[in-house]
C-alpha cells in the first residue's frame, strides 16, 4: 500500500537511527584529542591496533605469492557464493582443526573478523536483547550492537588475576534477554591468554544457563611462551560456539578483509533456522573479497611455522621491555600480557591529581612528551591506558622512556608519603622503586 505522496516543498532528508546510533567510541574520542603534540620532539602513537603501521612487520613471501597468483585466475574477479568458494571454506575448516570438529558447511567467510562478529550478533539477537561483552573490552561490539537497539552489557575482569574473568559478575549479568555472551581469547586489550580449567569455568556458566558463546579468537596462537592457546569450542560439550577469527592479526594483513565465522554446534541446538539466519544475512554483502579468498588455501596451508614464530617471539620480546621499562615509571602499573599485541598500564590517578581523568593524563603526555597511548575510557575503563608492542625496538624504548620522565615529572611529590595506603601491596615495592631512582 503506497502512502499519498505529500507535498515536498523543502528538501528533507534525514539519516536513520542506524546512522544515528552506530558510534565508533575509539574514532570519537582520538579525533576530538584537544592537544598537539612538544613540537621538539618527534611524535610517537602506541595507540593503533595495526600491526602493518610502522612497516617493521610484514606477511611471508608465501602469503604474497598466493595473491599475486590469484589475480590471474578469472574467478577470482567475479563474484563467489554468499558464504565464500568452496575450496576456500574448506581451508579454512582444515586449519581450524583445533577448534574441534570443522567441516566446510561450518564455515562462513566474512569481510573481516568484525564483520564475522556482526553477523553473530545480528543473527542471534533482537533489539531489545542484550550481549555480554568484557569489560575493558573490544569496543567494536559497542558498535555494531547499539545501532541496532542490542543491548551491551559488560561482565567484569579481574586486573589481579591476570585479567581473568570475574565469574560471578558474569553469571549475575546474564537475564532472560541476554542473547550471547562474548568470549575475547587471547585478549584485546589486555593480552591475557586463559587456560582451559578458565575456559571450561566459563562453559559451565554458559550451559546451566544455556546462553551461547561467541568467541572472538582473531589472536588465536598468538600467545607467548609458557602459555597455550585453546580454543572455547574444542572443550564446548554442548554449548553451541561461534568463533570468528580470520587473516587480520596473524598474518599482518587487517587491509585485506578476510575472516569468517566457524558454527559449532555438537548438539545441533542452533538448528537450522540460525545456520539459514547466517547464509541470509551473508548474502546482504554479496560474499567477500573473492581475490583474497582463491589465495586463501595457499595462504593458509603454504605459510611456515618459523613466520608464525617470529612474530609472536618479538611481540614477546617487546612486550618485555615495555614491561620492564615503564616497572620502573613511578605511579604506573603495567601489567605483563600472556599473548596478543598489546599492554594494559594502571595510572595510579591519586599520584597525578592534578588530572581529573586518565584521558587528561594521555592528553598532557602528547602534549609534553609527544607519546599518546590509547585511554582506558576507549574501552570503558578508566584510570588504565593501552599500548601496542608491534612498534620497532627503538620506538618502544624510546616512547617508554619518555613515558617514565613524564611520570616522574608530574608525579606529586606530598603525596609519597601516601603511597603505602595507595597503592595495592604488589606494585609497591615497584612505585618506590621507581621513586627512589628519580629522586
Ligand atoms: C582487530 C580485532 C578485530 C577485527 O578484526 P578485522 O578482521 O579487522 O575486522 C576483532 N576482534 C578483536 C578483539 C580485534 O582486536
């Protein structure tokens, strides 16, 4: 039934309350940054979650092969099936392997692992539902949930237990609208790798109140030595998984747009109505990029181990120095990751109360020492601050450095005698040390 037409007589064109409502919070506030940065010294960003931007870390010549062989085969200009070629999907299900039992027909190929997380979402919750995200978490799911009138809310980690999951603040989250429950394994933005005894806590909350788990496993592997890497699904006995991962991460490629969603469901609880919500919502992009995806097979099953290795070696080793360098800055707190890219640094705000907020804080360290780290507030939660460790040796000790000065500078000096009370019984014998060199 068409509606009368009305009388335009102004132009009127609005934008939806999708658009209104998908906000990026990371853009937003790194955009509306009201500092520039000490013209005399060079500026330096431990803020992006891009392996690729310094240059120091590149694919293998494997990798780029597969691609460049790619472009000459027809097919791979045209368009492909909604959930990917099959030759790709299958490659795919066979370097998941560690995921449990994966067959091609389970895998969805995506634009990207955050398009494989939308679809999740999308699929699996209604507005008016919620999501249960980690908090500090990810604040892509922020976005991708709230626009369409999905519910985030946040269960807690635990800072001083190598942020583990609070249980019990998980369990007493979930309602009868909560729709999933995200799993960030290893973890952006604090780098903590969980074991399978905390994997399997998490499962049995998961199944006594049947809520099914997405996980988001795009740092699957990437975890540093002495710990391992499981995957949720692989210990799942009942509890339907869907993990999304993809190229972006491992193989330095985030440009490239490829990830997927891989279904695991032993007790085929989804049914077939989820999978058909899958293959539906898959065909709103006409499939994703066919060029990367006839590479696929040769990416995935030509790349050698020693590449894997090498990157994750030096992500350790920065993560090292960075660690052992800002130990030393009086009133920060880092706390070392297992795995992933990144630190998460505690800013003791009673030490600096001259800054209201820990974005204040950021904010006067690009302003004075050109350095900017990412604002806990990026991922709803303050007084911490997030580096990445991909940068080049020489950058991260140099931004550390003067990291430590920074500190040392605007750290108020009445309030040593405070500190005993301040800070939490493991970091104080690092802030007085870190206090006793710069004094
Ligand atoms: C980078 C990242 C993603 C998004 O990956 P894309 O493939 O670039 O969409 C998803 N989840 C986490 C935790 C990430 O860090």
């Amino acid at each position: 039934m068409s509606r009368p037409s009305r009388d335009r007589q102004e132009w009127e064109v609005r934008a939806s309350a999708l658009a209104r409502n998908t906000h990026n919070l990371i853009r937003n506030i790194v955009e509306n940054l009201r500092v520039e940065p000490n013209p005399e010294k060079p500026f330096l960003a431990l803020s992006v979650g891009d392996p690729t931007t310094f240059g120091n870390l590149n694919p293998p010549e494997q990798v780029l092969d597969a691609v460049r062989e790619s472009i000459e085969w027809t097919k791979s200009r045209g368009y492909g099936p909604a959930l990917g070629h099959m030759e790709a999907r299958q490659a795919v299900a066979e370097y998941s392997a560690h995921q449990g039992d994966v067959t091609p027909e389970d895998v969805i190929l995506c634009s990207g692992c955050s398009h494989a997380i939308e679809m999740v979402i999308a699929v699996l919750a209604d507005s008016g539902q919620n999501v249960l995200v980690p908090r500090p978490g990810f604040m892509i799911y922020k976005t991708l949930a709230e626009g369409l009138g999905i519910e985030i809310k946040y269960y807690n980690l635990l800072p001083d237990q190598q942020w583990k999951v609070d249980l019990d603040d998980l369990e007493s989250q979930i309602d009868d609208d909560t729709a999933l429950i995200v799993v960030i394994n290893p973890s952006n933005p604090c780098g903590s790798v969980y074991s399978e005894e905390h994997l399997l806590e998490i499962l049995d909350i998961a199944a006594r109140n049947r809520v099914p788990i997405l996980a988001d496993e795009i740092y699957e592997f990437f975890v540093f030595s002495g710990h391992k890497f499981t995957a949720i699904s692989s210990l799942s006995k009942d509890v339907p998984v869907l993990t999304c991962s993809g190229l972006t991460k491992r193989f330095l490629v985030p440009g490239w747009r490829m990830g997927w969603v891989i279904v695991h469901d032993r007790n085929n609880i989804l049914g077939q109505e989820i999978r058909k919500g899958l293959v539906n919502f898959a065909g709103r992009i006409l499939g994703p990029n066919t060029l990367i995806q006839r590479a696929l097979p040769a990416i995935l099953r030509n790349t050698p181990q020693s590449f894997y290795d090498e990157v994750v070696l030096f992500i350790e080793n920065q993560a090292k120095l960075a660690y052992e360098e800002l130990r030393r800055a009086p009133g920060l707190r880092p706390i070392m990751p297992q795995g992933a890219m990144y630190m998460m640094i505690e800013i003791k705000m009673s030490l600096f109360p001259q800054f209201k907020t820990e974005l204040q804080f950021v904010e006067r360290m690009v302003s004075e020492q050109s350095v900017f780290c990412l604002p806990g507030q990026c991922f709803d939660y303050p007084n911490f601050m997030r580096i990445v460790l991909t940068a080049p040796e020489d950058i991260l000790r140099e931004a550390c450095s003067r990291i430590v000065v920074f500190c040392t500078e605007n750290i108020v000096s009445d309030k040593i005698k405070e500190i005993d009370n301040v800070v939490s019984v493991s970091a104080e014998n690092e802030l007085c040390e870190g206090l006793s060199r710069t004094a």
